[in-house]
C-alpha cells in the first residue's frame, strides 16, 4: 500500500462521502454513495456485514472509492477514448478544466 501525501489526506478529510466500486460475480460493477473516514493511511468504509459490496470485496479482495471535491479541476490533459475503426487506441485532448465549462 502507497502511502497517502499530507495533500491528499488533507483532501479525504475535508470530505465525507464517496463511490464505492465493486466487482459482483454478475460482472457488471455495482457502485455505491458510502461514508468513509480516514484512519492513518486507511480508509474506513462504513457498512454492514450484510451488504452485497462487503460480500464483493470478501469475495475479490478489491474496491475503489472515488471522492470527488467541490472546487472545479484543474485539468491539463484530459485522456479520452476515440470510438471508431481505431477503437482502444487513445489520444490526448488538451484543455483546462475552467475552459471545459465555458470559462477561460
């Protein structure tokens, strides 16, 4: 396990809730809104014994948690996925999260 930067554990604990991904044995993705707490380097997910996405990560061994903050990104390249004959191949999209939504 990496360890987490005095930036990201300062962003973590600013907020409170994140998507929780898992892997069902369906093998489409099951997500939910959980509440999470930091705990030195670890994440702390609050649920049930019961739940299926505590039984998914018995059963894996694996999950992500997106959190996602207030503040608009900063974003210089986005990567994105070209459709199309040369589907799987990817290009870079330069751009700037302000100008993404109409500001520059």
């Amino acid at each position: 396990m990496t360890a987490l930067t005095p930036r990201l554990r300062g962003f973590l604990d600013s907020q409170i809730v994140g998507v929780l991904a898992t892997d069902p044995p369906q093998g489409h993705p099951r997500q939910s809104v959980v509440y999470y707490v930091r705990d030195g380097d670890r994440l702390l997910i609050s649920s049930v014994t019961e739940r299926r996405k505590v039984a998914d990560v018995e059963r894996t061994g694996w999950a992500s948690l997106c959190v996602v903050g207030k503040e608009r990104p900063s974003v210089r390249d986005v990567l994105m996925a070209r459709r199309g004959p040369d589907r799987g191949h990817r290009h870079r999209d330069r751009g700037c999260g302000a100008a993404l939504h109409g500001q520059r």
